[in-house]
C-alpha cells in the first residue's frame, strides 16, 4: 500500500470532503488524524482508526496548531466556506478572514512542524479566471478573489519547506452520514417553489467527492508542488443537472431558459434584499447571471485524472443519490 503506515492530518475531517479524503487515504495505508469542530456525533459511523483532535481552525493559536501537526507526514486543508455561504457585509472581509489568513496560519504551522506534503482544495474559479483574465470574476466576486489569495497565501507560507498541491474542485456531489446535503438549502429549497423552473442557460463542470478523496490521494502520493489541478468528472449543463436531481425525487419540472440580461434585473433584486439585511453574497448577484450562470465553465480533465489516479465514480449516479439524501424520509411531492 503507498501510504506505508504514514500519517495525515486533515483540516476539516469530519465534513464531507474530509470525511471521504480519510476513507480513501485509510484504505491507502496511511494513518489519519482529523481536525475538526465538535459538530456532529461520530458515534457509530466514523472510522475508529482516526484520531479524531477536536478545535476550531478559525482561532487555534499558532503554536497549538504547531502541536497538533507535529508527527504528520501530509496534510489536507478541506476547510473553510464556499461560495454557497452569505456573509454579513463586507462579504470580501468574511472570505479573506475565512480562507486566507486562516489558510496563512495553518500552512505555515504544518511548515513549522515538519509536515512534508499538502494539498489544498481550491475553487475551478480560480482556473477560469486565470483562463478568461478578461470577465475580470476577481475584481466584481470577493469569493473568487479570496481564492485566488488563498493559494497563493498557502504557497508563500509553505515556502521552501513542503510541496504544496491545489486541486481546483468544481459543483461537488456525494452524501455522508448525519449531514443533510447543502445542495438542500441551495437548490431544492429555491427551485421546488417554481414551476417551471426559470434559470439561463449554460453549465458547468462536476465531480463526485469519491473521486475528489482520489485526487487527494493520488496528489499527496505523486502531486507536483505548486501545480494547480482542476479536476472534474463531467461537463453538464444546468438543465441536464436539474433533471437528475428533481427526477431523483420524483419531481417533474419544466425547464425555461431565459436570457442571462433578463436573469441579471432579479440578480440585481436579490442583491438589494441581501443588501438590506446587511448580508453580502461571495459571489455578486447583479452579475453572477453574466459572469458565470450563463457560461459554460467546463473543464477537460483527462490530464489531471490520468495524473492524480482519480475517476472511479460516476458523477450521475452521485448528483442522484445526493438529491435523495435532501429528503431522508422522501419528498412530498406538492404542487409549488
């Protein structure tokens, strides 16, 4: 086995990511410690090989995360929020917080500590906008830039002391236990209300997080440092992704395109009301339509899966079964 009885530390463990990066790694060879917040019970479905070290990343003190990494051959970071989340404003003072500086702190800590190999998991927005410079998706979404900033945060605290791999994740489909999917809140929870469902067209590149745990894997074992990876299971236009996820729960939808200049007056709309709340969304509702809903951030990841090992899920059946898990008890289904 590869992981030769080496030990990782994962920074976020208990969370979906983390969770599927310690199955993967386990199954490897290596030993895993997870850092993680005392959020959800582990009793009776969380491997007992993991030492699990309960702290908040957020306001550990430097030498204590020192401490905590001491002994670790590797180190995952899958913390942090995405673009998902809606801070109070200022939204870029949240996501600079959030994934920077904290990012900062816990790459140079593992440094200090002796830790030899990272990955960081990323945004695929960073790969567009190093890709399409001209959209300028840093200057107008404070959570593309504070992506951006992340990796090279991570890169500078990493220095000359450990390699440093960055797998850019797209839309990201897979269920654990006792953690109802966000894709609840985000999709299910908006879209069941309109029928038909009006959304522009375009699409977007997507992955299983089985194979995300793959790529990590195959990125502490053989990732180059400072190499960016954007890696991605299947390019799926948004009408197609809604037809797995409401035909999952047996929701029949019509689906209408509408032009992202039309989409972009309600953007403008949702913006004021979040603006009113004093809340700021990571990614600007009065451009998101434009920017980024009606394109096709598709990636062609053959290189990146042939480089890291990664592909053994089929992202369908995950969009699927992560739908699924939105309605433990199944959907209800009720005229909107």
């Amino acid at each position: 086995m590869e992981g030769k009885d080496k030990r990782v530390m994962i920074v976020g463990g208990t969370g979906l990511l983390g969770y599927h990066a310690a199955l993967e790694l386990l199954k490897r060879g290596y030993r895993i410690t997870a850092l993680a917040l005392e959020d959800v019970d582990l009793e009776g479905w969380y491997p007992k090989e993991i030492e699990v070290v309960y702290g908040d990343v957020f306001t550990l003190p430097p030498k204590q995360l020192v401490e905590i990494m001491k002994g670790h051959h590797a180190m995952v970071y899958a913390m942090g929020p995405d673009d998902r989340t809606v801070p109070t404003a200022p939204a870029s003072r949240y996501f600079r917080e959030k994934l920077v500086d904290t990012s900062a702190r816990v790459f140079d800590a593992a440094r200090q500590a002796g830790v030899k190999r990272s990955v960081l998991l990323g945004s695929y927005f960073h790969h567009f906008h190093r890709l399409m410079p001209h959209l300028g998706l840093a200057a107008r979404h404070p959570y593309i830039m504070a992506r951006i900033e992340q990796e090279t945060a991570a890169l500078d605290a990493a220095g000359r002391g450990m390699d440093v791999m960055i797998l850019e994740l797209p839309y990201i489909f897979g269920t654990m236990p006792n953690r109802v999917p966000l894709w609840k809140e985000v999709f299910f929870d908006r879209l069941l209300k309109m029928n038909p469902v009006l959304y522009p067209d375009g699409g977007s590149s997507m992955i299983c997080v089985k194979n995300v745990a793959e790529a990590i894997a195959g990125a502490i074992s053989k990732g180059v440092h400072a190499q960016r990876y954007a890696i991605g299971d299947q390019n799926l236009r948004w009408k197609e992704m809604f037809a797995i996820m409401f035909g999952a729960i047996g929701v029949r939808r019509r689906f209408i395109h509408v032009p992202h200049w039309l989409a972009a007056i309600a953007g403008r709309f949702m913006m004021f009301r979040e603006r009113r709340r004093s809340m700021e969304p990571g990614l600007n509702l009065a451009y998101i339509f434009r920017d980024v809903i009606s394109r096709d951030f598709f990636l062609e990841p053959a290189q990146s899966a042939a480089l890291l090992g990664y592909g053994s899920c089929d992202v369908k059946l995950a969009i699927a079964e992560t739908a699924r898990a939105c309605f433990p008890s199944g959907y209800k289904n009720r005229k909107p």
